[in-house]
C-alpha cells in the first residue's frame, strides 16, 4: 500500500507527460477521418475503439513513469482499491444532487425528471449509442485519463494537491476545443463556435477542477466517474427560462431553492470529502 508520494519526475516533465496525455486522447477520435456527424453510430462506433486504445496507452504511459511502484500500488493510485469503496460510490453523488437541487426541482417542474427515472426512458436508452457515450463512455473515459493517469503524473512532479486541482481541470478543458472543430465543419459561424467553445471550456474547467478535488480528498476513481456520469444525465441549466416565468412566487422559489443548494454544498463538501471516510493515505494528505 502506498503511504505518501515521491517525486520522480521534475515538474515540467510531469507537466508536459501530461499534456501529451490529453492531447493523445483528443487526436484519437480523429484518426477515421470526418465525414460524418459525431452522432452517426459509425462516429460514435469507432470514437468507442479510439478512446479504449487512447485509455489502455495511457496506463501504459503511467505505468511507465511509476514503474518503481508494485503493480497493486500503481492501481491505488489510479483510484482502483477496495478500502473506503462504498462511501465513495455514496457520498459525492450525494453531495452533487446537493448541490443540483435547483436543476433538478426544474426537471421535477416540467416532468422531466420522473420520465428520466421511469422504466421506459431506461429502457430505450441503454439501446442508444449516443446514451452509451454521454453517460457511460465518456465519462468512463476522461475520468480515467485526466484524473486517474494525469493525477498521480502531476503529483509525482512534485505539484500540491491544490495546484493539480487548478492543472488538470485546465487540460481537460482545452481538450473540449476540439468541438469547435466539428461545429465549423457542421457550417456553424466562427464567432458562434469560438463562443460556444469558450463556453465549454469555462463549465467543463469548473467541473474539471471538482472532479480532480472528489479523486484527490476520495483517492476512487469511481467518485468522480459517478458524479461525471450524473451530471451529464443532468445538463447544463438554462437559467434564461427562469426569467422568463410569468408567475414571479414560482420564480423567486426556483431562484431560492438554488441558492439554497449552493449554501448546502458548500457547508457540506468538505465534511463528505474528508479523506478519513475513504480510508484515502495516498492524496490529499496535507
């Protein structure tokens, strides 16, 4: 079991073996060629292999670097060990339907939320390549390459755990430029798609920086793949459409019970991230 961390790289080494782990996972959607949508299945098909190969290499790589390190130890740090497992697949997903309320008492609202609960909208989805890739893949996948590869890389570095909360939310973020690439293509004005990508970076940068935080304070993968997935399943708000509710008791509601969840998050989240719960020795140590 591994009790604290040695630098074994310099940090930029670290840095830039991480970059190239980030870049390396974008490039591999793109080796078949663009000729069709992203939600073709063909695309979503063989996005599937791409990112497997991009996954399997990147332990590879991490594997590599730590190859001081007992095989079981490298896995700790990859977020894979039984100790603390169960507050783990619990406790974050708890504490992000916290934070989520005022999102989902708008989904309660507009009936959204018991269809996506329901038998049906289960079963119609677990046929659906683009459920598969929203819900599970993705979030399966960029878990592991920018928290449980890129993470233990930076901390090798020598990097706090406060400074990899700020490093590794940043490359997963300009990672997600490479949409803009698809919405040019698609015919999407260059000032929309340079907006729409700016957005893009800016929310999956705050999400980034939460999912590294739940895998450094847990030291699981499955926390932030978990709340990953939720939070895909959840979306973006729109908060235009509460404006633009005439009843102004409805509105004032909606804009309290979020604010509410906000205050609630933020007395809660670090009580239900203490390292302790997850029997966590290896991060977040200090």
């Amino acid at each position: 079991m591994v009790h604290a961390l040695v630098p074994v790289l310099s940090p930029w080494a670290s840095f830039l073996y991480s970059v190239l782990l980030s870049v390396f996972s974008v490039s591999c959607l793109y080796i078949w060629g663009n000729e069709f949508s992203r939600d073709h299945p063909i695309v979503i098909k063989r996005r599937f292999l791409s990112i497997t190969i991009a996954c399997v290499l990147a332990f590879a790589l991490v594997w590599f670097l730590l190859s001081h390190l007992a095989f079981v130890e490298i896995g700790s740090l990859l977020g894979f060990r039984s100790a603390g497992f169960c507050p783990a697949v619990v406790l974050p997903v708890l504490l992000t339907v916290v934070l989520s309320t005022g999102p989902l008492y708008m989904k309660h609202l507009d009936g959204s939320l018991r269809w996506s609960l329901s038998w049906d909208c289960f079963r119609r989805s677990v046929v659906d390549l683009t459920w598969w890739r929203n819900i599970i893949v993705a979030p399966l996948s960029e878990e592991f390459i920018y928290r449980s590869a890129i993470v233990p890389v930076l901390k090798h570095g020598a990097f706090s755990d406060r400074t990899v909360v700020f490093l590794s939310p940043l490359m997963f973020g300009v990672a997600h430029f490479h949409h803009m690439i698809e919405n040019l293509r698609l015919g999407m004005p260059l000032m929309n798609a340079i907006f729409l990508s700016s957005f893009q970076f800016f929310y999956t940068s705050i999400f980034g920086a939460y999912s590294t935080f739940l895998f450094l304070r847990t030291g699981h993968f499955v926390a932030p793949f978990l709340v990953h997935a939720f939070c895909n399943a959840l979306g973006v708000p729109n908060l235009e459409v509460i404006n633009r509710i005439p009843d102004d008791g409805l509105r004032r509601r909606i804009w309290t019970i979020f604010v509410a969840g906000l205050v609630a998050f933020i007395v809660l989240v670090i009580p239900l991230t203490d390292p302790s719960i997850y029997e966590n020795a290896l991060y977040w140590t200090s």
